[in-house]
C-alpha cells in the first residue's frame, strides 16, 4: 500500500514538473514559432499554432536589413570581457573576505549587495554624462565596464561563498611550504574553485548577454550587442511580430545553446560545498 501511494507521489511530481517546465518554456516556444509566420499570421485571431504557411523570409529580411554579426559579437566581447574583468577584480576580493575577514567584512558585504537594490536609471544621467565627457558612448570598452561593476556584488558573493566551503588549512599547508599569495591564489584556491568560479563566470555572462537596459541607453550602432538589434524592430509604424520573433530568436539562441551544453556545469557550481 504505501509503495502505491509513494508511485502516486512520484507521478504526481513528475506531473507537475512537467507542467511548470512547459509554462517556462511555453512563451519560448511561441516566439520561435512566430518567426517562421508571415506578418498576417503572426497578428492572426484567432492565433495559428501549427497550421500555417512555414517560411524562412523573416529571418533572410533581418539578416539583409541588419548587420546580426557585428551584434553578435558585440554581444561576445562585451559579455566574455565584462566576466573575465570581473572574476579578476572579485576573486582577491573574495579570497581576503573569506580567509581574511575584517570586522566589518559582512557590513561590506552586505552594502555591495544592497547596490543591485538601487534603481538602474536612478545612477543613468551621471554615468551617461560621464561616458560624454571621456568619449565612451557607443563604446565596447564603456558598455563592458558598466556591465562589469553592475554584475560585481553578484559576482563577489558568489565566490565569498565557494571559497567559505573550502578548509583553511589547506591554505595554510600551502603558506608553511613556502607559498605566497600569488602562489596560493593561483595554485591553490583556484583549482580547488573551478567548480564555482565556473558557474559564476556562465551566470555573469548571461547576465551580461540579457542585459538591455544599459546596452540601448549608451550605445547607438558601433557597439550595440544583440539587445540593441532586437529593439531595433520596435518603430513608430509598430511592430513587426514575426521580424521581431525571428530577430528574438537569433539573439537568444546563442546563450540558450550555451546554457544546454554547460548546464551540468553550472548546476554543479550552483551546488559546491551542499554536500560535505
């Protein structure tokens, strides 16, 4: 009897999983299918699932009418830049807050995470007169160290938390054999690390590649990412659901693929140290 009800159980979870995962990824779904609609069908009442004409025109009219591989690797350089500036800043950061805690470590702590509460466009006009004065807007550089220092609390909490898990004494062996900070940072933490150095740096990226806010307010052309281009199919004349869809597509599908194939990865990193 209670291994009936323990099946019951299990089915219905599994039920339920599935049915949160199909709401997720339902909205995902539909904009892809979108894509490959015509203007008509895509605004059609009521909406067309599956029967319809199929085609490729929306995605050769983006392609022609804008330059998605400039966007595209606008998008690679500021996402893997802002990420790689960020760990190098974050890590010696983290490594003395967690080996090297001063008493007032959990106050900062807390203070940088209290920055991602603050209004993005509440910090716009100063940040965007700065970037006027020294010639950073529509720049890779600027965009990637605003993204940078946005993503930074994130980032230095999340290492704070990998390296709490690993021993100290471990780094205390390397420091009486001789080893010195560089040393122990480097051959000592970080390999110990990878699995949540890794995680964080996949998280960062993603959250510099979603970014749109920052993107389309100090860039223009040059150095707008994959956000850019997609707003870019929003006009006066309104807005063309199917190029939209087909534009939304090639952005995200990059990131989505990413995601796929580092996903053990990342919920390997997300775990580190559950389990001791």
């Amino acid at each position: 009897m209670s291994r009936t009800v323990s099946n019951r159980r299990k089915w219905l979870y599994t039920v339920i999983a599935w049915g949160v995962v199909l709401i997720i990824f339902f909205p995902i779904l539909w904009m892809v299918i979108t894509s490959f609609k015509s203007e008509g069908d895509a605004i059609a009442t009521p909406p067309k699932f599956l029967f319809f004409h199929w085609t490729l025109e929306n995605y050769h009219e983006v392609q022609e009418s804008s330059n998605y591989f400039s966007h595209f690797l606008n998008s690679v350089i500021i996402s893997l830049g802002s990420t790689a500036l960020g760990l190098l800043i974050a890590v010696p950061a983290a490594w003395a807050m967690a080996f090297q805690p001063a008493k007032r470590t959990k106050d900062i702590l807390m203070w940088m995470l209290s920055t991602k509460m603050m209004p993005s466009v509440g910090v716009l006009i100063p940040i965007y007169i700065l970037f006027q004065k020294f010639g950073l807007l529509d720049n890779r550089v600027g965009v990637l160290v605003v993204l940078m220092l946005m993503n930074l609390p994130i980032i230095v909490w999340m290492l704070y938390t990998y390296f709490r898990e690993i021993p100290a004494g471990i780094l205390e062996a390397a420091r009486m054999d001789g080893a010195g900070l560089w040393n122990e940072i480097r051959y000592v933490l970080t390999p110990m690390a990878v699995p949540g150095i890794a995680s964080t740096m996949l998280l960062n990226i993603i959250l510099a590649w979603n970014e749109a806010f920052w993107t389309l307010n100090l860039t223009t052309s040059a150095a707008a990412p994959l956000s850019a281009f997609i707003a870019s199919y929003s006009s006066p004349e309104g807005l063309f659901y199917a190029k939209l869809s087909a534009a939304s597509t090639m952005a995200i599908a990059p990131i989505l693929i990413m995601g796929w194939f580092s996903q053990k990865q990342l919920v390997r990193g997300l775990t580190f140290g559950a389990v001791k």
